[in-house]
C-alpha cells in the first residue's frame, strides 16, 4: 500500500506505527471508521480531554501576556483550578530564555516525506539555548524510561534543529542546545528533563529513515497486529481485528491520555516554519 505524495509523519501516527502497524494502516493509510468506543467511561475520559485542552488554552494565553487574574476567573472546574494553580507556582517559567513561541508549528521534508510536531512552548536564548516544553495533563506521571523512548522526544528536537533556525537568529541550533522538559500538571515538582546531544541526533535520523522506509515498503496485508494485546483494550479497533468488545478503562492506561492535537490540524504550510528545500 503506498502511502500518499503528501503524507505527513507526527509522533501520534508513528507512535501508532511502532505501537501496532495494522493501527497505523486502519487509521492513516484506509482511513477506516469503527464504530467502538476507544475507552471508558465516556463521558469522564471527554471530560478530561476538554479540560487538558483548556488547560494548554490557559498557558498559551499566558504565555502571551493576558493578565493572571484574567485568567484565573476562567479556570472553573476542580481538576483545571489545581492545574492552574501549580502551573503559577511551579511552572519552570522563571528558568526559561524570554523569547518564546507557545502553540508552535514546525515541519520540514524527510524522506520525501514531511516531519510535523506542534510544540506547547519553544524557548530560545539565540545562540545559546533551546529548550522545549510539553505539558502533560494525564492523570498519572509517565516515568522517564517510557517517556525516553516515546517517538515524541525523538522527533521534537529534530524538527526543531532542522527548521527552527529562524526562531535562533537565522542561525543553527547545535542539538546540544537543545533541552526537552516534559511538566505534569499533577506532578508539579517532578518535571523530566531530556538534554540532547549529536550523538542522539544522528542515532534518531537513522532511526527515523528506518523506519519511513519500513512503512512505505509495506505492502497491503503486511501490516502486522501487536503483539501486546493489553494495548487493544485502548483500540476502537478492537471488535475489527477480533482482539475483544469491552473498552478499557481510561484511567489504567500506561500511555499519556491527551488530546491528539496533531493528527486534527489542518495545516497550511505556507503559515508554518520549516527549513528551506
């Protein structure tokens, strides 16, 4: 099956790919709908997602200068009150470079393809320093070895080396600039910080390249299901490929239960950063 001209890879879809490749092609490559419910209960886990996403809403705002007390007063619901109030006193904004770009999109060409990753927050010193930040509302804290070896802490400095170098002055950003922070709203003193380096830069162009060329020289039918089949509980899924009915509970899972901002974006790329072709 080939994938489309036009195909952009994010971290979701090739989490996806790496998590279950037969997911990957349900979802990207024969855009099915199945009807199953992905976890329970409902209308908590919709809850959730919304308030997660008011959250980013809050910080972004913030970030752009709208005055505390402002926002504050918009910050009803119990879960988005703690959040805020930890983002206020914790947040590691004080330890942060002063230019910075909330709600960031950049993409750019690989493997004749496009890379893509929406950023919560870039902070950079130019020349000196270029710190990611991700926010994490999910209700537990993912432990740095999971978060290590997520597509998300991978793919996020290489997009940014590769085309935030307009956000730097017009000058390169050096991967050991570069720092990724993951901060848990409800974890607030226990953010994980990722320093990178050449040697991962290299390491994840290979792997990436490696796996790109893995997906496009899949053909129909080759598209395997996991092997670890506690992940289809969380699959709507789960009934097509007859891995189960019942949904899993929300709350169980090992992954982070965020929105899924990337793969909703209509993007136009004349709007966003990338490197030049």
């Amino acid at each position: 099956m080939t994938l489309p001209a036009n195909f952009q890879f994010s971290q979701n879809n090739l989490q996806d790919y790496v998590d279950c490749p037969r997911l990957f092609e349900l979802r990207y490559l024969m855009h099915c709908r199945w009807p199953a419910l992905q976890s329970e209960p409902v209308l908590e886990l919709e809850h959730h997602l919304e308030q997660g996403s008011r959250f980013h809403q809050l910080v972004h705002q913030h970030t752009l200068g709208i005055p505390v007390e402002q926002l504050t007063n918009q910050a009803e619901d119990a879960d988005l009150q703690r959040w805020w109030e930890n983002y206020l006193q914790n947040a590691p904004f004080n330890a942060l470079p002063e230019q910075r770009f909330p709600e960031y999109t950049l993409s750019t060409p690989f493997e004749n393809y496009r890379l893509i990753a929406k950023y919560d927050l870039i902070a950079i010193e130019p020349g000196q320093r270029a710190i990611i930040v991700d926010w994490k509302t999910s209700g537990h804290k993912t432990s740095r070895f999971r978060l290590k070896a997520r597509l998300q802490t991978r793919l996020y400095p290489l997009i940014l080396i590769e085309a935030g170098e307009y956000l730097n002055g017009s000058n390169p950003i050096l991967p050991e600039q570069v720092e990724m922070i993951y901060w848990f709203t409800d974890f607030p003193d226990e953010p994980e910080t990722f320093i990178y380096s050449q040697a991962e830069n290299q390491s994840d162009r290979t792997y990436l390249h490696r796996l790109i060329e893995e997906i496009q020289n899949h053909k129909e039918g080759q598209f395997l299901y996991t092997t670890m089949e506690k992940r289809c509980l969380f699959c709507n899924y789960r009934s097509l490929c007859n891995r189960g009915s019942r949904a899993g509970d929300w709350q169980e899972k090992d992954e982070d239960t965020e929105p899924d901002v990337e793969n909703s974006l209509d993007i136009d790329f004349d709007q966003i950063g990338e490197i030049e072709l």
